[in-house]
C-alpha cells in the first residue's frame, strides 16, 4: 500500500501555507522527497539583493522531511516538529526556483531523524544543509 | 537576510516577506516585538499553525532586534549563518507575538535567541537561536 505522496500533495497535503507559498511536488523515493519553491517577489527578506528570507526555505524543508518520513514508514501519521536546524551556505540566486530533497535516515519507534539540502540548480552546490527531528503522536507512553 | 538600513527608532521597515506573513512592530518598553495574525497563508494543518511560519516569525523578530540594536551603532549588514527552532507547543489559530533577545553582538557574529507565543507569554509556542554573520561598513 504504502504513502501515496503525489494523492498526498495533490489534495492539499501541504496546507494553507505551503500552497500560499506556491510549493510543488518535483518527485520521491523510498525515504526522501524532493520539492520545489519558484521564486516571488512576496518571498523577498533582503530588498537590497532580492534574496529570499530564510522563513520560506524552513517551511519547505519541513514538509520535504515530513513527506520523507511517511514515505519511509509507509503511511501517514500525525507528528510533530521537535526541531530543526537550517545552516545557511550561501544566499539562493534571485529570481531561481529553489529546490528542497528531504531524506528520513533514521526512524526509532517514537522519534524519525532526518535531514536534507536545499539548492538553487546545482545540489552540489547548495544553499542550505538542514537536520531536525519529528515526534510521532501516537507512538504511547513509554515510547 | 540584510536588514532593512532605515531601521532607526520606530521607522523600521520590514521586508516583503515579514509583510506577507502579516507581521507588523509593536514596541514595547524600546523593544520591537513582532505581531502576526492568524491565517490561511500561515496555517499547516486545519486550524494549526504551520512550523515554517513559525520559524519565519522568529527570524523576523530576531532580524528586528538585531536590526534596531545595529542601527544605534552606525551601519552594518547581516547574514544567517545557522537557525535552530525548538518547537514547544502546538501554535493555535490566535495572533502569534515574537521577540528577539541578542545574546552577544560580537565584531563578526551576533547570536540572538528569539521566542514565540500566544495568549501566554509564559507558555511559548517555538523558540529560535540565530547565529548572524556582522559585516561592518
């Protein structure tokens, strides 16, 4: 059966914010999914440079993790961000659609750990290196 | 994210993104304290408030107290270096306010601690540590 990703994203999976945002599903695998944020004058936090704020990037490497993490368990479940970090390596070129892949590397009974980049074009160069962890919801007391 | 370089008093002007989001200053007591309503554009699932909204907020705040600490010391530009979020509690369908509190503002690197919460400041819903890049002119 497994997590139908693309029905997921389809139905508005990526809720009020994401779809404001104006994030797309680009494509997955086992335990990562990769999607995609165009460019938006909206989404400007530097009016000098027309770089975009760094807000934007979180909320797609949040979903891109989530996504990697019921692709990984092979369903949907509730969880919640624990945290994340995002280290900035360099500004995302303007007027570029920037490209975040998500990867589940680790899945314990109660806790998924996951990371993932965020690049502008080239994933070998890229623009942000993220590393956060989820709390499944319904994974009982002792877990 | 280099601030805004009007940033002097109350005239901060804040990004297109932070106006996106809703965000608008409140000072208090010299502080800016950012305030973002409640939203479709900011909601994750039915009635919650999307993580990346939340960390959106805080790095704003965090940006507004750099920024206003800054603008007292000459000009200077900043960058992100790293942004850690701790997501402490479900964020609800009410305004959401945020500060950010400079923890140490070096020659090169600022780190700053910022915090998010709704009805009860006592009871916050995320906080953030950001690490700034300081490039002095």
């Amino acid at each position: 059966m497994g997590f139908d990703i693309e029905r997921f994203t389809a139905m508005g999976g990526f809720g009020g914010h994401g779809r404001h945002l104006g994030m797309q599903y680009r494509t997955h695998g086992d335990d990562w999914a990769e999607l995609a944020l165009p460019y938006g004058a909206r989404l400007i936090g530097d009016p000098a440079s027309g770089v975009i704020a760094s807000g934007p990037i979180v909320a797609m490497m949040d979903m891109a993790t989530s996504l990697s993490v019921w692709l990984k368990r092979g369903a949907f479940e509730a969880h919640v961000t624990v945290d994340l970090r995002v280290d900035y390596l360099r500004p995302a070129v303007p007027e570029r659609t920037v490209i975040g892949r998500g990867e589940c590397y680790r899945i314990t009974h109660s806790i998924a750990f996951v990371r993932g980049i965020a690049h502008d074009g080239d994933p070998d160069d890229p623009v942000a290196h993220v590393a956060g962890t989820f709390m499944r919801l319904n994974a009982g007391v002792e877990a | 994210m280099t601030p805004p370089r009007t940033a002097i008093g109350t005239q901060m002007v804040l990004p297109p993104y932070a106006e996106w989001l809703g965000c608008s200053i409140e000072w208090v007591e010299e502080v800016p304290e950012l305030v973002m309503p409640f939203g479709d554009h900011v909601m994750g699932w039915p009635g919650l408030l999307q993580g990346g909204a939340i960390a959106g907020l805080l790095e704003v705040a965090g940006i507004a107290a750099l920024t206003h600490r800054l603008s007292l010391e000459g000009t200077a530009r900043i960058k992100p270096v790293t942004v850690t979020t701790d997501y402490l509690r479900t964020g609800r369908d009410h305004p959401t306010r945020a500060v950010g509190t400079i923890l140490r503002l070096g020659q090169r690197i600022a780190n700053v601690e910022a915090t998010a919460w709704q009805e009860d400041r006592d009871r916050p819903i995320a906080t953030a540590r950001l690490n700034y890049r300081i490039l002095r002119d």
